[in-house]
C-alpha cells in the first residue's frame, strides 16, 4: 500500500527509520526539497533450514570441561581443555639464598605443586564423577595459528609422549576439600591437580616434584621467565585436560592457576610461600575440544518443523533471503527498515537440566562465516549483525538489515554484467547464517564499544520458527516523487 505525503512529514520518515540502525539508500538520496515523499511497506518471506556445523574456531577466555547427555537429543558432548600459563613481564623471584628446603647437593626443593582450575559456572550435577587425563604438552600451541573445536593436542601429536599424564578422579562440589575451607566466604570452586609425583624434564633430569622443576629453571635460567612466550618455549608448554570417564557436568573453567609451593625465611622460622604468576590469561592460549554424536545432530538437521541452533559447535541456521522479491520494482527507491524477528519455539516438556537458549545471535553472510571469525571480525551493521535474545518477546529481533539486502542486491548485478551465471556460481549470494556467539564490550566515553564476538562454546539450545514455516521480514521504502 502506497500513501503520499507531503514533504514536511520527510523528516518523520528519517527519524523512524534511524530508530533501528544505519540505513542504506539504493536509488535516490532523500533531501528537504518540497517535493512529494513516497512511502510503501510489505512483508516478505524467507526460508530457513538447520545446518550441522563440523567445527568451529575455539578460542575463548573461558575452557570448557566435562561430559554431558543433551537431554533433547540423549546425545553425549564431551569438552576437552588446553590451557597455557602466562609469565607475567620483568617476572621475578625472591633472592635464592631466601628458600630454605634444599637437598643433599644444596638444590632448592619444592613443597608441592597443584593446578587448579577454577570455574564460574557449570552444567549438569555437580555431584557427578567425573574422570580426566591430565597430559603436558611437548611444544607450545602457537598464536599465529588457527584451532578449530575438533582439534585434538593428543592427536595432533602436541602432548610429550613421556611425560606428565596424570588421571584426576573429581566432582565439581570438590569433596576433597573440608567443609569449614569452603565455606569460610573465601573458597572460589575450582578443580585440583596435585603435581607431587617424581618429575623428570626433557633432559633426563629428575626431580622430587613438578614444581621443583620451575624454581630450578627460574635461578638457572631467569631470562626464560622475561615474558610469557619465552615462559612457554622454554619452560613449560602447558597442560591438555582430557576427559576419560564420567558423565553429568560441564565446568567453565575462567582461571586456570599454576601453584608452587616453597620454603622461605630463617632456618629457625620459615614459612610456606607460593608463586602464584602463572595463570591462565587472555594473554596465552586457551582451546576446547567438542566431541559431537554426529547422529543425533544429523536427526535434528533432518526436522522441517522448524530450526535449530546448538553450541557447542553442532546446529547453526542458515536463512535464504528473498532479496529479488523485496527489490522488484524498488531498484530506485530507499529501503529505510528491513526488519526481520526470529522466534523461538518453547520446549515442550520441561526437564530442569535443559539446556539454555544462547545469549546472543550473530547474522552473517553464510560464504563469510569462517573468514568472519578467523579475521576476528567484529559486527557491523552493514553485511553483518548481533541480536540478544529477548525473553519478554520470546525472539532474536534483527532491527534492520537494509544494508545488508543491499549489499546483496548490488553484488549480483554487479556479478551478472561480467558473468551470465554468476547466480548459479555464487549459490549462497543471498544466504545467512544465525549463529550462537559470546561479545565482549568495554566502556569508552560513557558508551559501550563492542572489542570481540567469537563463537559461543557454552552449552546452549534453541528451537526457532523456520523450516516449513516461512520467516516474515518486514520492509519499508521510501522515494521522492
């Protein structure tokens, strides 16, 4: 339905349509000339389908360990974690005279050693036996490189063949430690390794313990201990935490620890001191390694009746965009909205370790979805974008993609003046991705300013409108006449 207005209503239009994002003009550029203003609206169709993801590039702040059964599908997901630890920059000990424990020949000595991972939250039972294997890598997981979340270290040929691999037996209440420690308003949840075993490093050297192995390596070689590269090319690697047996939690692991404990002081009056520098930050590298059952996902991808979205790594889904449709006979007008809602279907039976709907959605051009996160490519509002999943509407609202239709539009047509089948040799021309994703933001000047979008490697579920059912988006044009 087309209605004219009078030029003076202009800015009202301009108004409205900045309400959602940037808009795009594909024809004429609106002015305050006294002209006629045009307006049309119309809902369009898309069609959607779900699209089983083989990996994802896993690369996150946050580790994911454990073994859950997806009460939608019974299907089981494993996560395992590698973690490096950070030596922080001009790192240094106390003088070494100060350590008092030493052995015959006069070598400082360790106490003990322990990795501890400590978790925000988790998933599942937390009274659940779980069993691990902790391993310790041969050579450092390198940051130039890409890993995706099917990348195996022990596999990969990462983990050093003769040493640490060390079976954990655990459960994320951490009933090896006594009630009065936990519940003192200090005790932060966590997952403890002990090191205390002999330790023998790449040179045939033994030691009584793991952390023996660093204070030695620190007083012999402190230049090893400048930084967190030559920490980890010199030193030590880091550690691949890989699930063995067990199944009903999954811990986020946000702050893995690297403790050392020693003696220092007088002979007469010593005290236990702790080197507590290597944890595990952004600075270092941190991946998962997700374990589908392809079966199950494959079941899921096969239902018409809608589409899904699972993380980690398992569902996305992809969206055809009716950009011939909402552009026929508007070539030369401006698209001010295209707004398009993707509802979210509600579980039918309730079952309270369901998993959640993800947090965030990420649209994205579906040939652009790897090169997106490789690049660590932020949302732009232009050919890519982020919806929040809004739980009083119960959907993920994508407020305007008028860019991105445009955008689209302008590359075929571009493509179609040099290549006659262009269409047919770019099929996914005009297709999105939905997919899970985590954001980071910080405050710049009293606004939130968006630092990162990776993929969401959180345990998270979603049924959407879609499928046999088409998905409506709504458009509105505008042109002087």
């Amino acid at each position: 339905m087309k209605i004219k207005f009078i030029a003076a209503l202009a800015a009202s239009v301009l108004m409205l349509a900045s309400c959602d994002e940037t808009t795009n003009t594909l024809g004429i550029t609106l002015n305050t000339t006294a002209d006629n203003l045009a307006v049309a609206s119309n809902t369009f169709k898309a069609s959607s389908r779900s699209v089983a993801i083989e990996s994802v590039i896993s690369r996150s702040t946050i580790g994911y360990l454990g073994r859950i059964q997806d009460p939608e599908t019974g299907a089981h997901i494993s996560g395992d974690f590698m973690t490096q630890f950070a030596c922080l920059e001009g790192f240094k000990m106390m003088p070494i005279d100060s350590l008092t424990v030493r052995d015959s020949e006069g070598h400082v000595m360790a106490d003990s050693c322990e990795i501890r991972l400590f978790y925000s939250s988790y998933y599942g039972d937390s009274l659940a036996t779980m069993k691990m294997k902790v391993y310790e890598l041969d050579h450092p997981m390198m940051e130039d490189q890409r890993y995706y979340s099917d990348f195996d270290p022990l596999e990969a040929g990462y983990v050093r063949t003769d040493g640490i691999a060390k079976e954990k037996v655990y459960s994320l209440v951490n009933t090896s430690e006594a009630e009065e420690k936990k519940n003192n308003g200090l005790y932060v949840n966590n997952i403890c390794v002990r090191l205390n075993d002999p330790y023998t490093d790449k040179n045939g050297v033994t030691y009584n313990n793991f952390g023996t192995y660093i204070l030695r390596k620190y007083y012999e070689h402190p230049e090893y201990f400048r930084n967190s590269y030559t920490f980890l090319k010199n030193v030590q690697p880091g550690f691949f935490f890989k699930m063995t047996g067990g199944q009903g939690s999954m811990a986020y692991i946000v702050s893995p620890q690297l403790n050392i404990y020693y003696k220092a002081g007088s002979t007469a009056a010593y005290a236990t001191s702790r080197m507590t520098l290597f944890n595990g930050t952004e600075e270092v590298l941190q991946t998962t390694t997700v374990t589908n059952e392809d079966a199950a996902l494959q079941e899921l991808v096969a239902d018409n009746s809608c589409t899904y979205i699972k993380s980690p790594s398992g569902i996305f889904t992809e969206i055809t965009l009716p950009v011939d449709e909402i552009m026929v006979g508007h070539e030369n007008d401006t698209i001010n909205t295209a707004k398009m809602y993707l509802n979210r279907l509600n579980n039918e039976s309730w079952n309270k370790f369901a998993l959640p709907a993800p947090s965030t959605l990420l649209l994205v051009e579906a040939d652009s979805l790897s090169t997106f996160f490789e690049n660590s490519k932020l949302a732009n509002h232009k050919t890519s974008y982020l919806a929040a999943f809004t739980s009083a509407t119960n959907r993920y609202t994508f407020g305007n993609i008028s860019n991105l239709i445009a955008s689209m539009y302008r590359a075929k047509i571009n493509g179609l003046r040099n290549d006659p089948n262009w269409v047919a040799h770019h099929p996914n021309w005009n297709k999105v991705m939905a997919v899970p994703v985590k954001t980071n933001y910080i405050t710049y000047n009293n606004s939130s300013v968006l630092t990162s979008v990776t993929n969401d490697m959180s345990l998270t579920s979603t049924r959407l409108v879609g499928g046999s059912t088409p998905i409506n988006i709504e458009v509105i044009y505008s042109k002087f006449e």
